[in-house]
C-alpha cells in the first residue's frame, strides 16, 4: 500500500506555502452511492473546501456534467469541470468546451443504448453533454456481461466515440485525446500557476484520474482515494471521503502557517 497522505501532508503541502488542489466529486469528495443523484456534498466537506479555496486554488474535476457538479458542490470562487474535462468553467471568464461536433454521434449512440439495455433490470442510461454513462451498480451479476456487451458493440459502430470504463459503468466519450490529465496542463497554464511555482495536488478514486496522477507524477503528487492496494500511479492514499476531508483541513492549516 502507497503511503498515507495523512502521514505526509508537509512534504505534500511543500514549504512554499503554493499549492493547487483538484478533486473529482464522486468517491473522492462523497461516497459512492447506488443512486448518482443522491451523492450529495455534506456541509463539512463543503466547509473544507470553502476554507482551502481561500488559501489555495481548488478545481473540481468530475465525469459528471458541468452543471451537475457546480450546483452540488456550491461554491463560488473555484474551477469546474464536467465531463471528465470537456466541459471546464471557473471565474474571470474561464471557459473551455470540447466536443460538440460529436454531439449528433452521441445522439445516435444514446438511442441505441436505450434499445439494447432499457430491457436489463436495474441499467442506467445517463446521457450527459459530451458523453453517455451505462451504469450497472444495480444489475444482477449475471446481466453484466449482457451490458459490456451491448456497450462494445455500441462502440464499435461509433468509432468517432471511445469507451472507458469506470467504477460500476461504462462510458463513451468523443475519440478525441483529452482526459482530466490534459486538462490539469491546461487550467495550469491558463491560471498561470505553472510559473508560481505552486504544487499542483490531484485527489482521486476511479481509473479515469490515472490519466491526472501520471500527468503529475513528475511535477505534482497524486492522491488515490482506496481503501484496497492497487496498480496506481499515485504517491499517496487516503482511504475514504472522510479522510479526504481530514487531509484537506491538514492541508488548510499547512499552508497558513508556511
């Protein structure tokens, strides 16, 4: 098992006192529920977020839409982005949306979808701006090879989309090479913070923030939130959101007193 961020926050923090945070919402900031709509913030989590935002920069990346995951997290002042990156807001005019010439092949994929799997007892199809979820959390264990299934062919015939599959779902995305990992590169650059010497700090659970901790492996840290080892290219872990919370209250305090 990689080491407890909660053990390290110091050497995380660094000692200049510069760091930029970013997050993805669901597992990382709330737990993992059945139902995506119930996954909503808890107020100390939101307090936690308020209170580093005022002493370092915070982004929000999600795989949810844009939307979605600004009206749950609910606070001003901070970086949002939806779609796994495509779909990226934050304050003084920041904007950045990639995808939309692929929207008519989402369309088209989502129908499809519908009449594969709206006949397998407890799928969800979830059709978001620049992507479409299956999920398969509640699905009898015998119907998810039906599922993988259905979403393969799906992708097959839509090679302007690519699958990736996350934590109980599988999702199509346009087929272009932009991850959460591509736009950390970019909201630094945009937000000037890779000349401030400031140490970017991404926290995430699922395999799409891979993609984020080896863009940071040289040049940040990862934080994988699991409470099981596994293959990561993160430095460190957090079990849970509840230590997700306590790590950013540490975090907070390290760096108003460097």
């Amino acid at each position: 098992m990689i080491p407890s961020a909660l053990e390290h926050v110091q050497e995380i923090g660094g000692g200049s006192g510069r760091a930029a945070v970013f997050l993805d919402y669901d597992g990382t900031l709330t737990p993992i529920v059945s139902q995506p709509e119930n996954a909503w913030l808890a107020d100390s989590m939101r307090q936690a977020l308020r209170e580093l935002a005022a002493r370092a920069p915070v982004a929000i990346l999600s795989g949810r839409d844009l939307d979605d995951v600004r009206r749950r997290v609910d606070l001003d002042g901070i970086v949002y982005a939806g779609c796994h990156g495509f779909d990226i807001a934050g304050p003084r005019g920041l904007r950045r949306q990639l995808g939309a010439e692929y929207l008519p092949e989402l369309d088209t994929a989502e129908r499809e979808l519908h009449e594969a799997l709206d006949g397998i007892p407890g799928v969800r199809v979830e059709r978001k701006r620049c992507s479409i979820a299956a999920h398969y959390r509640n699905v009898n264990e015998s119907d998810v090879p039906k599922v993988a299934r259905a979403v393969g062919e799906v992708a097959t015939r839509h090679r302007e989309l690519r699958r990736i599959n996350g934590k109980k779902v599988y999702e199509l995305l346009p087929a272009i090479d932009w991850n959460k990992g591509k736009a950390i590169v970019w909201l630094l650059e945009m937000l000037g913070l890779e000349r401030e010497n400031v140490r970017p700090v991404y926290i995430g659970d699922d395999s799409t923030d891979e993609d984020a901790f080896r863009v940071l492996e040289q040049s940040g840290i990862g934080i994988l939130v699991s409470e099981q080892s596994q293959s990561t290219a993160a430095r460190y872990s957090v079990k849970n959101p509840f230590e997700v919370e306590r790590f950013l209250r540490v975090l907070t305090a390290h760096l108003l007193a460097v």
